[in-house]
C-alpha cells in the first residue's frame, strides 16, 4: 500500500438512485422550492405593505403642512423594533420664521425627545421628499438606520443629488437609503401646491 494510501478516505461507491427516488427526490426539491417562494412572498408583501403605510403617513404629514401654506414635505420616524411611529411632523418654516423647520428635522428633534437620547439607532425615517443637505446631515448624526424617500430632489436634495452628503469619507455614520418610495403621490402633492400658489 502507498504511504499516501494511508490519509485516503475508504473508497465509496456512488448510491445508485432508482428511477422512483429520483422522481421523489425532486417532488421535495420541488416543493421546498414553492414552500420558499410563499415565504418570500408573504415577507415582501408584509414589507410593500409597512412601507406604503408609512409613507402614506408622512404624506399625510404633507398634506397638513400644505393646508397651513408650507411647502407641502412629511416626515415620520418609526422604531424599527417595534413598528410604531415615534414621532411625525411637517414642514414649519413659514409658522415658525425658522429656515432650519423642514419635516425631517422636526420630527428628529421629538423622537430624540421621545425616546431619551441624541440617537435614534433602531429608528427609521421615512419622508416624501428627498432630504436636502442639513437634513441628510442631521440624519446622519441622529444614527438613523434606514431612509426611505419618496419623491427625487434634483435642485435641492443632498441624498441622490447635490453634495450627496452619504458619499463623503467624512460621514461617521451612513444609512441605508431608499428612494422613490411613493414617489407619484408626493411629487403630484408638490406639483399642485407650486401650480396653486402661481
Ligand atoms: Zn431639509
């Protein structure tokens, strides 16, 4: 017997599958494969679901800012853990003579209060319109996890457009981002409060 003989695994012949395992063999794989798809589907379908619910929040959000004469952009944070709204708020500017009073902060500010910390880090903000550079800053030092967007903002988002303040080596903290959530719904609310106010 060769030295190397000694460290071979024992020869094992390959099991001869009859015709009637085969077709067994692959009803399972068949069936696993369909268990997986229901499961998938049934996850995505819960996610489309909460996503859309969220977002119709933040338009909601919107839409009062917009009755009161604000350009009309929602914003909700929503803990991640538990699916509730931790807080919801719409563009003040005007109210409030303050330039700093977009959605998104607002509603940053009350979940911090909220919740007891400068850090919402299982927390997820969903707002209609794409954040523009102090916001997208701001949610990035309130370690927000995800973004979810809804209309783009060429002229003034700083997300997808603009600085793109995520994409700099400086930002500590980079979340993950989703745009284009909605998106129809609020660029149509935009739409008709700039066509109103001509
Ligand atoms: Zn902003």
């Amino acid at each position: 017997m060769p030295i190397i003989g000694f460290f071979m695994v024992p020869f094992k012949p390959p099991r001869l599958l009859t015709q009637a395992y085969k077709v067994k063999l692959k009803i399972k794989l068949l069936y696993v494969f369909l268990l997986d798809v229901v499961a998938c589907s049934r996850h995505f379908e819960k996610m489309d679901f909460e996503l859309v619910n969220y977002m119709e929040y933040a338009l909601h959000s919107a839409e009062i800012a917009g009755n009161r004469g604000e350009v009309p952009v929602g914003a909700v944070v929503v803990d991640s853990k538990t699916g509730r709204i931790v807080a919801t708020n719409g563009n003040q500017m005007l109210g409030r003579h303050d330039p700093t009073a977009h959605a998104e902060m607002l509603a940053i500010r009350a979940a911090t209060n909220m919740v007891g910390s400068q850090r919402l880090v299982d927390c997820d903000l969903y707002v209609t319109l794409e954040p523009c550079p102090m916001c997208a800053a701001a949610i990035s030092l309130a370690r927000i996890r995800r973004l979810y967007f809804g209309a783009f903002d060429p002229k003034g988002g700083g997300v997808e457009h603009g600085p793109r303040i995520y994409d700099h080596s400086t930002c500590n903290h980079k979340p993950e981002v989703y745009g284009g959530i909605g998106e129809k719904a609020a660029a149509e609310l935009l739409k008709s409060f700039f066509v109103s106010r001509r």
